[in-house]
C-alpha cells in the first residue's frame, strides 16, 4: 500500500519547501527560486496555515451538523445496530477523503483533510467499540492501532502517527499489567529493551529513498520511541506509577524496590542521548537528549529539595546561561560539523548549494515515483514546514 498523494506532485511540493528554506537563509536568488518554482509545479490544494486552521474548524462544524442529522435519522432503531452504523459511516467518511477530496479536488494537509480523517478515524473505533459495549479493551487498543496506524501511512498524518504510537504504548502496557504479580515489576524494563529495537529499525527506514513522503512520521516515531525508553527509566515516573497503579505504598524513610536502578537510569540515559548525539549529529536525539535532562533536574528537585526554589532557580538560569554562552563561543567555529550558525536541515549539512540549483533548474525535475530528492520538511530535524497539524 502507498500513500494517497499523487507521488510527482508531493516529490516537487518537498522541493519547493526546501528552495524556499534556502532562499531565506540567502543561499539561493530570487531568479533561481523562481526557475525552480517553475520547473517543480504541484497541483495541490494546500493554503497557508492561517487558511487550514479556518478550514479544519469549518469542516468539523460542517461534520458535526451531518452526524447530527444521520442520529436523528437513525434515532428509532435498535441500539446494537448503531455500532455498526458507526463503522459504515467512519469506512465511509475515509472513501468520501479518498476519492473525493484527494483524487478529484487535489487536497493536500489543507484543513478539511484532516478533519475528516480524524472524523472517519474516530467513528470507526467508535462503532467497533461499541459492539462490546466498551468491555472489551483488547478490542478497543487494537482497533485504535490498525486504525490510527493506517491514517498515517496512508495519509501521511502526524496526529494519526501519535495517535498510533500512544496506542500501541497502551496496549503493551495493559497487557503486562493484566498479567500482574512478577510481569508487573518488570514492565518499565520491558519497555526499556522492548523499544530500543524499535528506535533503531526507525532510523534506520529513515534513510531509504523510497521513504520520504512518510519522513515526518518516522522521526516522530524516533522521537517517541526515544522517550518511551527514558520514561521507562525514570524514577519520578516509575515510582508514582507504582503508587498509582499497583498500590506500592512508600513510607517515609523507605524508597520503591530497585530505587538505585532508576536513579541511575534518570541520569544515565539523557547523558547517552547527549553523547550520542554529538558524536553522531543526530538532531532528534539531541533535542530529545535536552528535553531528558530538563525532566531530570525536575525529577531530582522533586525529591531532594534542598528549599529556597528562588535561589534554586536563579542559580540553574545562571548555570544554563553560562552552558549556553560557552556553546556558543566554542562553536563559533565548526566542531566535529556543529556550528553555532544555522543549519537548515541536517541532511543537507555538507551538501553544495550550487549543485543542488542545477540539479534542480536544468531538467532536475524527473523524479522517481517514491525517491529522488529528499525534501526537509520540517518536524523534529527538518527546516521547512511540513503542513501537517
């Protein structure tokens, strides 16, 4: 199955964005900007920001007058019957994007898009839940996977991919605590060791040609997985869930079993995220790296205040202002290809911009249906917008 975009269309809409990220940081004219507009045409309907925010709420309104007329419709039947209705009115709303908005009317991420994705979406788990009236969650997460887990493929959609990804997350983790005693105990290791693969089979997809329609997507699923893994680790997140969940109770003077584990792993992954990051450049590992490191210090505090949060809080600005001037005159120069000036993407560090004009105004245009050029994009490693909600 591939995306339900016209292929040439979004290979050039990529190319655009990209030229324009390049234009911006006064690395490409307005002449060769304009030449490469001309020869990377898209037959998309795909306004501004501003425009798909109006269209999104203007849509859900017009959804929400529809669903409201089909139930008073359909108010005298019988009550089992409304799961199913549920499913053949969210099956249908994914045929009405499908055939109607995107293949006849061209729409791409414009607003009405999303709202009727996340409308069909959301029906169908609806109508299949409703079939064991909501007792079945098995049923429900699963359902909540394949769904969610199909609008991002298909519709290249950021929601719909964290969406799934929560799913997922969800499932693993009712399924473990359902098993309970010893399985209970473990499960934060589980999540450690069990996503960890995952991480890396993401990365790894991400540097196929034939992915980058689906780029987004996957470093959002880096990103997510990235965090999972710290979570898991966390002592602040293990311990109130343990609490929460299981019914550890703390006294005072006592700590959760394996407490020294954790409190390694709190300060142990972020300080991995970070080094690894460096030495590899990898954008998405050290912005997740940054935002482990920050849960840290609040994780930490949390427990082991030391009172007076405002000389806490004056003495951590002075150390992160400090941290950051540092940075910024020892990247003054390029180290190990870091530098304190801006980098579009990471992709396109050490590539020539002369080159890529060419490429691209002088018959550079024919691109294969799924590679070719890889656009930015936007996202968590991308310089340009992706569009996306």
């Amino acid at each position: 199955m591939k995306h339900a975009y016209h292929p040439q269309w979004l290979h050039n809409l990529h190319v655009v964005k990209e030229s324009k990220s390049w234009w911006k940081a006064g690395l490409l004219s307005n002449d060769q900007l304009a030449a490469i507009h001309e020869n990377h045409k898209s037959g998309f309907y795909h306004p501004n920001l501003m425009i798909r925010i109006l269209l999104f709420i203007a849509a859900l309104i017009g959804l929400g007058g529809v669903t409201g007329i089909l139930g008073l419709m359909f108010s005298d039947i019988l009550d089992d019957a409304y799961a199913y209705l549920s499913i053949v009115y969210g099956v249908g709303s994914f045929f009405v994007l499908e055939f109607i908005f995107i293949k006849q009317s061209n729409h791409y991420k414009s607003g009405v898009n999303e709202a009727l994705l996340y409308h069909a979406a959301l029906f169908t788990i609806l109508g299949i839940s409703l079939i064991t009236d909501f007792d079945n969650v098995h049923l429900t997460l699963v359902s909540c996977i394949v769904v969610f887990t199909f609008a991002a493929y298909r519709y290249l959609d950021l929601i719909s991919t964290a969406a799934a990804l929560c799913s997922f997350i969800a499932f693993v983790f009712y399924e473990l605590y359902e098993l309970g005693g010893t399985v209970q105990q473990v499960i934060p290791i589980v999540f450690i060791v069990g996503f960890t693969p995952f991480y890396f089979y993401f990365k790894r997809v991400k540097k196929h040609e034939n992915s980058e329609a689906w780029e987004n997507c996957i470093i959002l699923c880096e990103a997510f997985c990235l965090l999972i893994i710290y979570a898991a680790g966390n002592y602040f997140v293990v311990r109130e869930l343990s609490v929460e969940l299981l019914g550890l109770d703390v006294l005072p003077g006592e700590d959760i079993p394996l407490a020294f584990v954790f409190y390694a792993l709190t300060v142990l992954i972020p300080v991995m995220y970070l080094y690894f990051a460096i030495k590899n450049r990898d954008l998405v590992l050290l912005r997740v790296s940054l935002v482990a490191l920050a849960f840290s210090v609040f994780t930490f505090k949390y427990y082991f205040s030391l009172g007076h949060p405002e000389f806490t809080l004056t003495a951590s600005g002075a150390i992160l202002l400090g941290i950051t001037l540092w940075l910024q005159r020892y990247l003054k120069t390029p180290r190990q290809g870091w530098t304190r000036e801006n980098i579009l993407t990471e992709k396109w560090a050490d590539m020539n911009a002369e080159a890529f004009v060419i490429s691209q105004t002088v018959g550079g245009n024919a691109a294969v249906e799924e590679g070719g050029f890889k656009g930015g994009g936007g996202g968590f490693s991308g310089g340009g917008a992706s569009g996306g909600y």
